[in-house]
C-alpha cells in the first residue's frame, strides 16, 4: 500500500489496532493520528486604525521553510506559510497576507501570525521558499481593467526578513511568460533555482532562472515551456486555467495539473526545452475525469506518487467534496480522501520529509479558513 493511501485508509491510523486489554509490559501502539488543524486568519485589532490584512482569508497557497534556510527573527526552518486571496470581506483577489503557522501547534482563529504583509494584492497559490533565504508569491489582483480584462499580476521575491527584495511584473501580451502566475514549483539549487510557474490568465506554464546572492535577485531567463491549456474567469472560483506544479529532476519531466481541463499533463525535458511541445503545445495528458474534479495544487508524495487536491469547479460531486487525490506517475487512480463535507474547500498542498521516517503533508481547506497538517510514518522506498 503506498503511503498517501495510508493516510486516508483507515481513518489515517499510522499503527496497528490492537484490541482488548493490554498485557504486562506490552508496549502501548497508537490509535490516535498526528494532526493538527490551524486557522490561517490573522488578527483584527478591536479598534480602528485596521492594519491591511487584518482577518484575510480564503488561504490558497502552502510551503515549507526548508531545515537549511538561514538564521531569521521572523521565519525558521520547519515553518509552514500560507497565502491569503481574499481580504477580511472574503472579497477574492484582494488578500494580502502571508502567515506563519508551526506545525505541531494549533493556532486560533484569528491568530495567525503573519510574515509578510503585501501591496500587490490578491496573493494566490503560487508561493515557495528558496533556501538561499527568499519566499517568493504570485498575485493576481481583482481589479479589472477598462476592458474588464485583470491585471496580469507579479511575483514578489521576499527576503528572510519580511521586505520585498525584488518584483517582477507580469505582463498581458500574448504568449507572456508571467501573466497571472497561479501557482509555482521550485528546483533548488540554491544559488541558482529554476522556478516553474503557472499562468491563469493566457494558459502556458513558464520556465524562470535564477541567480541569487543572500541579498539579490536576478531573472536571468524567461521561457514559456508548454501553452494551450483551458482557461477563463468563472462566476464561483474567480479564475480557471493551469495550477499545480511538479518536476522530476530525474526524468526531468514537469506534471501540470490543469484545473479547466480536468486533467494532469506531462511536459519532457521542462529544464532544457525553449518552447512548448510540437503537436499538442500542453504536452501529453496522462490523466483526465476519473476522480479528477477541477485539480489545483500538485506536488509527490515520498512513494514517488501524485497527489492533488480537487477544487471541484468541473464535475462536481457532493458525495466527493474537496477531495486530495493519489495517482501514480502514469495517472492511475491510488487512493483519495476529503478534508470538508463542503466542495470548492482543497485547494494548495505541500508534503514534506522530516526526520528519517515521517511525511508531513500540509492541505488547506479554504472553506473554513484552516490548514490540515497530518504526520506520517513511512518507510521510504517501499
């Protein structure tokens, strides 16, 4: 059994059960799972003036603070930040706060200390952490144009400290590498990363390089690397197009989870190639239906698996609501389980290894303005 299936197996027991009284000396094996639920709301002072940010909500994007990230007063390693899209009036696209949350402590509503607090607004799924000591985040703001069109938003690199570093700016010209980046993956070679992002405003998935110093960021090379996938703004989920994100640095391939599509997608040589794919522009589609409903965010599980989270905009199913889903690397269904009774609640997941032997996995419900942080034993490689 893999290991995501066992998280949702058995009300996502990490032990054998055993029944009935214990004997002498018998060592005690858990029944209880590791997870904590956390609210991603920020404060609201009692009194006037209200601080931007105060109480945003509608979390969409999650990331680790990886163990090697450097000294800070404000974020250390092992941290999980969250992005806001909504503002305290669950307004979407007009969020602006990243908060900080421990993994083995619940935070109250309304206590989520926040990290960094944006002037770009609507902050979205496309949020990371390099370990050279920057968070970078997209936004894609609700303020539309004179010809209704949005903005094409911006990413935002962000030092250890909580000051924008660098921005740069999307752009609304066809086949723009940066135009509403929606979600993001990054492969960290520390002072030089590659980061993979999304766009939901023109359908491609781009290619970004970077050169880092502990206190400068350069984009050296913007390169769109797949294109033609779905997309369009929608009446409930404000956007669709291509979200989740993620690499194989040994088959150096790049799985796409395109929401409006309903389906996942592989894109070969994503760190070489300098223009999409020949013949079908999205790469090949490995995945489509099934128990897919409207994928977002996508990242591997330890076993090598797929996981993302349904946001249940396409083929919707009240039986089958805000569901994380488990696939192979060839798109066969493993296993799925759901994190709210409501749909439209999954949205942005991470996982990652701590210590030898446990998987965190990190998925937010933005139904209730919460994350679910779940442990795992696993034994890697089975």
């Amino acid at each position: 059994m893999s290991d995501l299936s066992r998280i949702a197996a058995a009300s996502l027991l990490l032990a054998t059960v055993a029944f009935g009284p214990m004997t002498a000396g018998a060592e005690a094996q858990r029944f209880i799972p590791d997870i904590t639920i956390s609210s991603t709301v920020p404060p609201t002072p009692p009194t006037p003036p209200i601080p931007a940010g105060s109480g945003d909500l509608n979390p969409y994007g999650v990331a680790f603070v990886p163990r090697n990230f450097p000294e800070s007063n404000t974020i250390a390693p092992g941290d999980i930040l969250v992005s806001n899209f909504n503002n305290s009036d669950n307004i979407q696209g007009t969020g602006t706060t990243i908060v900080k949350l421990k993994p083995n402590v619940v935070t109250p509503s309304m206590q989520a200390p926040v990290f960094f607090t944006s002037t770009p607004i609507g902050l979205t799924t496309a949020l990371g952490v390099l370990q050279r000591g920057f968070v970078v985040v997209g936004n894609l703001p609700n303020q539309p144009l004179p010809d209704g069109s949005l903005p094409p938003g911006s990413l935002q690199f962000i030092n250890r400290h909580g000051t924008v570093e660098t921005t740069v700016p999307g752009s609304g010209l066809p086949g723009s590498p940066l135009d509403g980046p929606w979600d993001l993956t990054i492969d960290d070679d520390y002072s030089y990363p590659v980061i993979y992002v999304s766009n939901v405003l023109n359908g491609t998935v781009a290619r970004l390089n970077l050169t880092l110093t502990s206190n400068s960021v350069t984009v050296t090379n913007k390169t769109v690397i797949a294109s033609g996938y779905m997309f369009g703004t929608d009446p409930t989920a404000f956007v669709l197009g291509p979200t989740g994100l993620a690499h194989d640095r040994v088959t150096d391939i790049l799985y796409v989870a395109s929401t409006a599509d309903n389906a996942i997608f592989t894109i070969f040589n994503a760190s070489t190639r300098n223009a999409p794919p020949s013949g079908k522009s999205t790469g090949m589609m490995i995945a489509s239906g099934g128990q897919l409903r409207g994928p977002l965010a996508l990242a591997f599980a330890p076993n090598g698996d797929l996981i993302t989270s349904n946001g249940d905009a396409v083929k919707p199913d009240p039986t089958h609501p805000s569901e994380i889903v488990e696939l192979t690397k060839t798109g066969e269904f493993v296993s799925q389980f759901n994190i709210s009774s409501a749909q439209g609640g999954a949205f942005g997941l991470a996982v990652a290894t701590v210590g030898f032997d446990t998987a965190r996995l990190a998925a937010v419900n933005d139904s209730t303005n919460e994350i679910l942080i779940i442990d795992q034993n696993v034994v890697l490689g089975e």
